[in-house]
DNA sequence: CTTCCCTATTGACATATGACAATATTTAGA
DNA sequence: TCTAAATATTGTCATATGTCAATAGGGAAG
C-alpha cells in the first residue's frame, strides 16, 4: 500500500477515534443547530466542566470543530457539517444492524 | 437526553471505535472487493497473524464484519456495504481540512 | 490417529484513555 | 488593581488498548 494512502488512513483513524466516544457524539449532537459555548454543553451532555473542555480539544485536534472567544465564553462550532452526514449514515447501520440481529432471535424462537 | 437516543449513541461510539485504526481500515480497503481470508489480509496489511485475527475479531464484534468457514480457512466480508460510503465520506472531510489547513499556511507564509 | 495448516486465544508488557479534583489562565467588571 | 466568572490544564488513578510471543483449537490429508 502507498505511503500517501497510509498516512491518509492514519489520519481518517484519528477522526473515527475522536467520534468514538458518547460524550463526544453528544457534544456533537448539540452542534447541529449551530455554535454554542462551553457552558451550555455542560447541562446538555450531563458531564463535568473540566471533562466537557477536554473533550472539546479532542474534537478540535482532530479538526471536526473549530472555536472563538466571545468575551469570557468559548464558543464551538463544526468545521464541516458533513460530519453530520456521517453520523446520520453510520446510525442508519447500527439501526438496520440491530434490526438484523432481532430478526435473527425471532426466528431462533421459533424453532 | 432520552435513554433510547444515549443508548444508540454508546452503539455508534462503539462502531467509530471499530473504525478507529489504521489496520482496521487496511482491512476494511482489503474487502471492498469482496471476502477474504484471514491469510490474505496478513501480506496486505503487514502485520502478525494474532494481531490481524485480533482486530478482524473487534471489527466482527462491533457488526461491521461477519464471517464464515471454508474448509481450514475463514472468509470474512462486510455486513453492510454503507460502510464504505462512511469511510469515502470521512476520507473526503480529512482531505478538505488538510486542503484547508494547507491554504492557510499559505496565507500565513504571504505575510 | 497423527500430523500439519489456518485461525483464535491467552499472557505479558507498554502505552493510551477517561474521570475526577484541583489549579491555572484569561477576561470582564467593580 | 482586585475579584469573580468561564474555560483550560494538570495530576492522579483506574481501566482499556495494542503488540508480540506462545499456545490452543479444529479441520484436512495422509
């Protein structure tokens, strides 16, 4: 395999790694209606402020948001909305896989 | 949050973790043109039997793969094509921030 | 049934990650 | 300048992850 398609993977694996955490997909969750700062996540994703800001710097390193000061607040917002698309595509599979494993116990039962 | 809506963000944080290696994609890039072996995933992506049989079995364990015995070997495929169209979507994100952090750059170096 | 493949599992180790608490930093306003 | 508010950073701890080496399991062929 090329160097150039290794490092691009390397790279991919470090955006689906900062998309691999709860916390992280609700944070994101809140950002679909747009920016919003540090301190309306908190309520949101039920999380410590220290825990919510750590967080948000994973998301940022890995460049799905981005942030600017506004006074004392920080406010966050996605670099690229199609980061939602793939959230949305990515539960559409988890959906029709868990659909695939009830159907699978129904016909388990009925033998 | 409603209980159902956390809990499928747990299974999508599962399935972005399955993503989140750069051997696992080697190996997901390995399918796109169908089944494989685990003997022919191992020259592909350079890596020990143990390990490359580690990771199919995460990825098997987040449903992204499934698979089937043939005689001595083990064909594994994907369980759902979208899964590349997840990774082609989060490949293009990648490249426009790289674009997009490179004409930065080059802004900056004008100054 | 013995031996040889192919694959999976296990153990050991180093490293990474996440949660929490405490503290530092930055800015606004008195 | 002093204080308070919002956020970031740090340290500590427990747990998770990844790699390698060794070993186990299970089917095929003789």
């Amino acid at each position: 395999m090329a160097r150039q398609r290794e490092e691009i993977m390397e790279l991919e694996a470090e955006v689906f790694n900062a998309l691999a955490h709860p916390l992280r997909l609700k944070i994101l969750e809140r950002l679909r209606s747009g920016a919003c700062c540090v301190c309306n996540f908190i309520p949101y994703v039920g999380a410590e402020q220290s825990n919510v800001s750590h967080h948000l710097a994973i998301l940022k390193k890995a460049g799905i948001v981005r942030c600017e000061k506004k006074g004392l607040e920080v406010w966050y917002e996605v670099t690229d909305a199609n980061i939602f698309k793939i959230i949305d595509m990515l539960e559409e599979c988890v959906i029709s896989n868990l659909k695939r494993k009830s159907e699978l116990l129904k016909e388990m039962a009925k033998r």
